[in-house]
C-alpha cells in the first residue's frame, strides 16, 4: 500500500511543481471542465491498495480551545456538525474517510470539548466482486432527540465502472453514538443520474405542522432517461421512508451542483443550488412540507460557474456551493432567508457573499462580501453559514489565507464572522478560529511528495452550527501530518477534522 501511494507520488511530482508555478501568483481558470468527482481518486486508490481496514478512533484530542476530532491515522476531509437544540450540550458531526470504506460519524455529550468516534453502515455491494463506499456528509436533529445522517453509497464493480449510486439516511436515537437503523433509496444504475452531495434538515419547528419531517436534497449529476437536476427527497416517517422528485426546471439541463435545504419557522422549506449551466445561484420553495414546489427564482448571478483553482489548494479547486439558513429566532428579522456562496472579487480573489429575502424568497438584497475586507488580497473558500435561532445573529465561518507567510497564499487559517444587524453588514472583527495555520503544499520531509492529496485536499465543503450564543465550526486541518504524537507508522499526510466552540 505504501510503495503504491510513494510510486504515485514519484509520477505526479512533475505535474506538482507545474502546479505550484502556476498557483504562485494568479489563479488558475475558473470553472473546471470535466467536473470529475473527488471520490474516483479515492476509489483508485483502493482498487489498487485496497481499502485501510484499520478502526477509527474513538477519542478526541485537545489542542488549546481547538479539538481534533478524528484522532485518526490516515486522512479525513469534508466535515460537517449539528446540534441538538432541545439538549444544546449534544452535538453531533461527520466526514469522509479517504481510505476506508464507511462515513465517519463524530458524538460529544459535553458541549463540543471531547469527542468520540463511529463508522455508519453500509449497504452490501450490488456485485458479488463489488465494493461500496460512502462520501458527502451532512447530519441534523429533529425536535424529538432523533439525529439523522445523509450521505451517498458509490457502489462500483471489480473494474472501473460504477455500477450505480443511491442515498443513505442513517437514524440515531443516542447522540449519533451508534446508527442501529439505515433507510438506502433512490439508487440510480451507472447508466442512469449520479445523486451526489446531498444535504439533510428537519423541521425543528414545535408547531409547525410538518413537525419532524425530514428533508434531504441533492444534486443528480448527470442526465439519463429521467433527468438529472435537483432532487429532493422527504420523509414523514422519522426517516423510516422516504419519496423523492425533481424541484429544479423539469425541462432544463439538469446542471446543478451543491445543494442546501432550510426549513422557516412555520415549516417552510427552502431549498438553494449552483445553476452552472445559468452561472446563478438559484433557489425553490414549498409550503406544504415539501409535497409540492414553486418556480425556481435566481438569487445571483456569479462570476466562477462550477469551480476555480486557487494557490491554497495544490491539485484540486474550490467548489461554488450555496449554504441557505433562515432566522428562526424572535429577533426582528425572524423569517429572513439568508444565502452565502463563494465568487470572484474585483482583485480576481475568492470572497464570501452573502444576499437576503424578506418575503419568502421573491426577492433578494444586491449581495455584500462577509466579513473583515483586507488590504492585501486573501482567498476564502469551503465556508458555512448558520443562523443562531436564539439570538439571531448571522454567522459565517471560510478557510481564509491572510496569515499566510509563503507568499503565495498557501497557507490557511478557519475564520468565523458574524453579523448581529440582520446581514446588513459585518462590523465586528472576524474571530480566527483555528489556532496553527495549515499548508495542503508542505509535505513536512516526506519525499517523494506532491502535496497533500488523496484526490480530496479539504474537500467540497465544510461546517457551522451556532446556537444560544455559541458557534461550533467544523474544518479539515493538516497540522497533524507525520506528528509522532498520533503513533502512526505509515507514512500518511494527515488531515484532521477539527472542532472549535467560539462565544
């Protein structure tokens, strides 16, 4: 396993410095045109390798007011955290393994300063030869203390095609530390639509009258007989069944990615996406549980239709993904829609944006840039946003680049910013969240390198939950790699996923 990855490494070193040439001072194109999926890297690797059978661990570790939450050998990336709003002290997260085979699932039962760890089942493969894996984490709380946590199966055959994908929405009933039940659907043939990167919520709202519906949508990749385009899936059963269709325009291309549902405080549901076929974030609604849905409405054009190579991340591109909220709190601005998206600024950097809707997502405001704007150019990129549905405040958390030292904008740092007049703007200073800066170029004496990869870096996205005054971001960390401390003996760059809790 490991001659394989360091003879990988030793193919790839050239590609490496082109790279690094080329990242140093201006970005790469924006937009990618094969739109490959992160997972087909990892799922190279265990075809040729096979898969890391090594357990998770099932024990945080403390750096400062910063907690590595995966603790593991071997690399993690694409995170994402809820929070149990009836039992505030209990918090629940996920992420991709790059290696092994099931979702990593995380649980803390004292506010986020420790952590354990628990791998989520997966379905037996379609082929008697086959393997299956999971990818895309998203996880959310319902008001009676159930957890549900989404993701996708890529099921693939003993060569390279894929014979198919479906949906997983594992159930919880103890903090996510264990998953006893797992509802799979939706699967598509590899003929047929991918589903990809769904994201999950539940109508939290105690007199709603969808109270407890559980909602996931996702984007179907690619076309097919059926289409592809935006699906949604939602269930009226504690996650026992789920029924799905398409919410996007039914006789449109199909080419979206990233998509985030939001439930309103009388349960409303909203669902964003990335048009990049448009170049446009687009958004859809439903008023009655999600049974039956609007005309989709543009809230911004964009300047990146898919994704942009950015000098912070060495062999992939940051993606262009909505993350869509709404105000549940009893502030003023309760009912406000909130939706933020990465773009391009004047100076030809990345930036956060963020737009609002007062009526239910008819209109939009002229979308801000979020947060501290510096002199020097910085990169921001994978942020969250999330709504504190007790107070109200609006807060964002991006990897962001102004500590950087190289001079090339390589190194990264996780900020959070934060609005307490409703998105109008943001007048206090951003709070530097993580506490090391991390590098996805630095190989820290490993040779022969090529930079932190795996097919994945950081992943697509990563993850915010604030509630009652608190903030909880979630991010990939590569501080860890060859640290002697984790008594790791294969020679993994590491990346971690780490946790904080910010008042």
């Amino acid at each position: 396993m490991t001659n394989t990855r360091l003879l990988i490494a030793t193919i790839f070193c050239a590609v490496a410095v082109a790279l690094t040439l080329s990242n140093s001072t201006t970005h790469v194109s924006a937009g990618s045109t094969t739109h490959d999926p992160t997972w087909w890297d990892k799922y190279q690797f265990i075809l040729n390798d096979g898969a890391d059978s090594s357990p998770g661990s099932t024990s945080s570790v403390t750096f400062g007011n910063n907690v590595d939450m995966s603790n593991e050998c071997g690399p993690q990336s694409e995170t994402f955290i809820a929070i149990n709003t009836s039992k505030p002290r209990t918090l629940a997260g996920g992420s991709n393994e790059i290696f092994r085979l099931p979702m990593r699932g995380y649980f803390s039962s004292d506010g986020g300063a420790t952590w354990g760890g628990v791998d989520l089942p997966l379905p037996k493969p379609k082929s008697k030869s086959g393997t299956n894996f999971g990818s895309d984490p998203s996880l959310t709380f319902d008001s009676s203390n159930n957890l549900f946590y989404s993701y996708i199966v890529v099921d693939f055959g003993s060569g390279n095609g894929v014979n198919g994908s479906e949906m997983a929405v594992a159930r919880s009933t103890d903090g996510g530390q264990t998953y006893p039940s797992v509802t799979f659907f939706d699967f598509q043939d590899g003929g047929n639509h991918f589903n990809d990167k769904p994201m999950i919520t539940a109508d939290a709202n105690i007199n709603s009258p969808f109270r407890d519906n559980v909602y996931v949508a996702w984007d179907a990749a690619s076309g097919g007989s059926i289409g592809g385009g935006v699906r949604f899936a939602r269930s009226t059963d504690h996650g026992a069944t789920f029924t799905s269709l398409r919410i996007d325009d039914p006789n449109g291309p199909g080419q979206a990615i990233g998509t985030s549902p939001a439930v309103g405080p009388n349960g409303e549901v909203y669902v964003a996406w990335n048009d990049y076929k448009a170049n446009a974030i687009v958004f859809n609604r439903s008023f009655d549980g999600g049974q039956t849905w609007d005309i989709p409405k543009t809230i911004s054009t964009k300047s990146i239709p898919f994704d942009i190579a950015i000098p912070a991340e060495s062999f992939r591109a940051a993606l262009v993904y909505p993350s869509l909220d709404v105000d549940r709190s009893n502030s003023s601005h309760r009912g406000r829609i909130y939706c933020s998206w990465m773009d391009l600024t004047p100076a030809k950097v990345t930036d956060i944006f963020l737009s609002y809707s007062d009526n239910q997502g008819v209109t939009w405001s002229s979308p801000i840039r979020v947060g501290d704007q510096t002199a020097t150019p910085v990169d921001r990129f994978n942020h969250w946003m999330s709504v504190d549905a007790v107070t109200g405040d609006l807060n964002v958390a991006f990897y962001d680049t102004r500590n950087d030292t190289t001079g090339f904008r390589y190194q990264t740092d996780y900020y959070l910013a934060r609005s307490t007049n409703g998105g109008a703007s943001f007048p206090a200073a951003d709070v530097r969240v993580s506490n090391t800066s991390s590098n996805e170029h630095d190989c820290n004496g490993l040779f022969p390198c090529l930079g932190i990869n795996y097919g994945n870096q950081q992943g697509d996205y990563e993850g915010l939950v604030s509630f009652g005054g608190y903030s909880y971001p979630i991010w990939t960390d590569s501080r860890r790699q060859l640290d002697p401390s984790t008594g790791c003996q294969r020679p993994y760059l590491m990346e971690e996923v780490f946790t904080a809790k910010i008042r």
